[in-house]
C-alpha cells in the first residue's frame, strides 16, 4: 500500500534500513562493538610504533568518547536561569576590558561572526 503526499509516493510502513526493528538492531550491534572498539583506539593510543599524530587522534578519540571533551561553547545566565543585564560604566573599565565588551557586541550582532585579526588586535592594549 501507498499514500500520496506531496506529490510522491512513499510506503506506508517503513521497510528496509528506515524499518524500526532494523534501527534498533543495527543499534545493538553497534553497542555491542563498542567496547572491543573503543580497546582499539586505547591500544593505538598506546602504541608507540604509531606517529605522534596518530597516538595523539586516538588519545582524543577515546577521551571524547569518555565525555571528556573540552568546552566548545559556554552560556552564562543569572542564578534563576534568566539572562544577565547589566549596566556598565565605560569609564571605570581598563582598555582591555574595554576591548572584550566590544567584541561581545559584534558577536552578539550576528550569530555567524567570526573575529577578524583587526578584532583580536584590539585585545593587544
């Protein structure tokens, strides 16, 4: 059986790879490999026969697996979880913390910025 929805035609239960059964048993394989892999990516890690390279991307691997990731993003907000306003008194900052509120204010204008060297320079007071 079919049901026709914009245009295209798609099967009304899913089969093959989309079929929930086949999901949830591709996923406990997957599990199930996981601990003899992650022993791989230990053994290279500590395999001193590899390049410093390659030693270096499995240690990261296999701390990133651990959860062990460094922070890539931070959010900060008030105790009750509502953002943080402030009133800031320009005069009483130095040039550096001058600098850093200037570049949190082109940050926060477009969430694709990105600082440029002439915005790092200005760190360099």
């Amino acid at each position: 059986m079919h049901s026709k929805s914009d245009e295209h035609w798609q099967p009304v239960h899913p089969v093959g790879a989309a079929a929930p059964q086949v999901r949830r048993k591709a996923l406990e394989r997957l599990l199930m490999a996981a601990d003899s892999m992650a022993g791989i990516l230990v053994q290279q890690a500590r395999n001193k026969k590899l390049g410093a390279a390659d030693r270096r991307q499995a240690a990261i691997a296999v701390l990133d697996r651990a959860g062990l990731k460094p922070t890539d993003k931070l959010e900060i907000s008030g105790p009750d979880g509502e953002a943080i306003t402030a009133e800031i008194d320009v005069a009483a900052l130095t040039d550096f913390q001058l600098a850093i509120v200037k570049l949190a204010q082109l940050a926060l204008k477009s969430k694709d910025w990105r600082p440029s060297a002439e915005d790092l320079g200005m760190l360099s007071v």
